[in-house]
C-alpha cells in the first residue's frame, strides 16, 4: 500500500516581503535571550563538550598512530561503544 506524500506550500513572507525576514528574525532570537536572560555566546556546559569532543578526536587519532597491536584498540573500542 502506498502512501501518499505530504504536499508542501511555497514559503509566503508578510506584507513587508523577503527584505524585512532576517531583520524580524533577529529582532526576535534578541528578545528571546533578553528574556530568557541568556547570553547568544556559548555556556560552561557547551565549552566542556567542546573539549571532550575534541579530547576524544585527538585521542583516537593518537591510538590509531601508535597502537600496532589490533586486538588491544578492537577491545578498547568495544568497551567504549557498550
């Protein structure tokens, strides 16, 4: 049984047009921070991820360069998917 796809409408801007969307954008994801008393930087929590992700790339690469031995880095690997 087939079905059918959802159909989609073209994007409609209001009566100022496409010219006045980012400027009303902005406008918006502003008061959305003032309000919410955020800054638009990133916080402690998304500069810790950074460095864990980055931890973690720099790590593998450095396993990859140095571990000869393929059962060690396959056993690693596993424990750290499970």
């Amino acid at each position: 049984m087939e079905t059918a796809l959802p159909t989609t409408r073209p994007v409609r801007f209001g009566k100022g047009g496409p010219e006045t969307f980012y400027p009303t954008l902005r406008r918006r994801v502003d008061a959305f921070f003032q309000e919410k008393r955020r800054t638009s930087y990133a916080n402690g929590m998304m500069w810790a991820k950074v460095v864990m992700y980055f931890g973690l790339w720099v790590g593998s690469y450095v396993a990859l360069l140095l571990i000869t031995d393929a059962l060690p880095a396959t056993a690693f690997a596993w424990i750290l998917a499970s």
